[in-house]
C-alpha cells in the first residue's frame, strides 16, 4: 500500500514511480524458483500496471512479456492464471490499447520523416538501403558507418530509433505464449474446472492482442 500512496501522492512524476518499481523491484527479481512468490508479484504488478504510463511500455515492454511469457508457459496453474487475470484486466488491456496507438502514432511519424529526407528522384540504390536501414532500426539502432554503408541519409541525418518496438515485442511474446497455452487445453495436473478456466481466459486475452496488433508495425505471429 505504501508504494501506491506514494505514486499518488507524486502527481505526474507518479508514472515514472511506478514504472521504476515495475522494473527494479518486480521485474529484475523475479522469484523464477517459487510459486507462491510469482503469485504475490503477479498481483503487485497488476497494481503498478495501470499507473504505468504508456510510453514506459517502449523501454520495459520486452522484460514485461519475457516475464509474462514464462507464467503462461508455467506448469504450475498458479503463476497461469495469475498472468491471464493481469493481461485480460480492464485497467492493464487500456494500458495496452493506448500503448499500441502511441507507438502507431510515433512510427507514422517517424516513417513520414525519414521519406520527406529522401530526393523526390531517389535512385532505387537509395530506397534498397533505405529498407535496409529500417530492417536494421528494427533489431537496434544502426551506427553512423552502417548508415553510411547501407546510404540511407547525409552527414546531418538524426539518428532513428526503433518506435514502438518493445511494444510490439511484448504483445508478439504474449500472442506466442497464449498460441501454446492454447494448443494444450487439457493439462493432466490441472482439474477439468481449471482447464477451462484457462482456456477461455487464454482466449479473450489472445483475441484482444490479435486487435491491438494490428496498430503496430509488425503482424500477428503465426510460429507455434
């Protein structure tokens, strides 16, 4: 409760608190070795979740679905539920849906930007390297001599950040995960009530990723 009155209590520095203590205290320990603690973490991420604002999510939103990926995948019913309750949660699926319309948002910009540098008669060289340098903002930012390698802009361009990018590693890990909860709706150690639960709780939180996916750059996994 004292880390809630204090992201209350700091106005508009609050989201970053409570980004902070998603990642230093949550995220970067978590108990991988016990259950009942993955529980306990689970519920306080839930709570920190909607404090969180959404552009956090473009620097912890890969750790956040690598973490969500291994309860979901999870033997234990436990650390299951405990991440479908977080995903499917009305305040973390607002979180998630104004996330993935500010990283569309700033990567239509971005995408605007860099095609208004370009020569109107740019030779096809141009647009190849181009292409090249986006596959390449997509794994990381690229150096100034890979830049220049690939002739993708002048001495004065500024460098490009991947937009969004954890963003939509986040929901492509989750999209994953919730592909093979799904493949395996009877699981031997769980009861019939259980399974069922999972199953149509696994579902509503797929379909609503499959939605907000499609207002980031890159499509729906199909890889099982």
């Amino acid at each position: 409760e004292c880390q809630f009155t204090a992201i209350d209590k700091a106005g508009a520095d609050g989201g970053h608190i409570a980004a902070s203590l998603l990642r230093g205290c949550l995220l970067r320990r978590w108990p991988r070795q016990s259950v009942e603690k993955q529980e306990l973490f689970l519920e306080e991420m839930e709570g920190l979740l909607p404090h969180v604002p959404p552009a956090e999510l473009f620097s912890l939103g890969g750790e956040l679905g690598a973490t969500l990926g291994v309860c979901l995948r999870s033997p234990h019913v436990e650390p299951v539920l405990g991440a479908l309750y977080l995903i499917t949660a009305e305040d973390v699926e607002a979180l998630f849906s104004d996330a993935a319309a500010e990283a569309a948002t700033e990567r239509c910009a971005w995408l605007a930007e860099g095609s208004a540098e370009q020569p109107v008669n740019a030779p096809v060289k141009a647009l190849t390297g181009l292409a090249a340098l986006v596959a390449q903002v997509e794994r990381g930012s690229a150096s100034g001599a890979e830049r220049e390698a690939e002739g993708a802009g002048s001495d004065t361009e500024k460098p490009l950040a991947p937009i969004g990018k954890q963003v939509e590693e986040l929901f492509d890990t989750l999209q994953k995960s919730l592909k093979a909860v799904l493949a395996a709706p009877d699981v031997a150690h769980y009861s019939e009530s259980q399974n069922r639960q999972i199953i149509e709780m696994a579902q509503d939180a797929a379909d609503m990723l499959n939605n907000l996916n499609g207002g980031t750059a890159s499509e729906p996994s199909t890889d099982g």
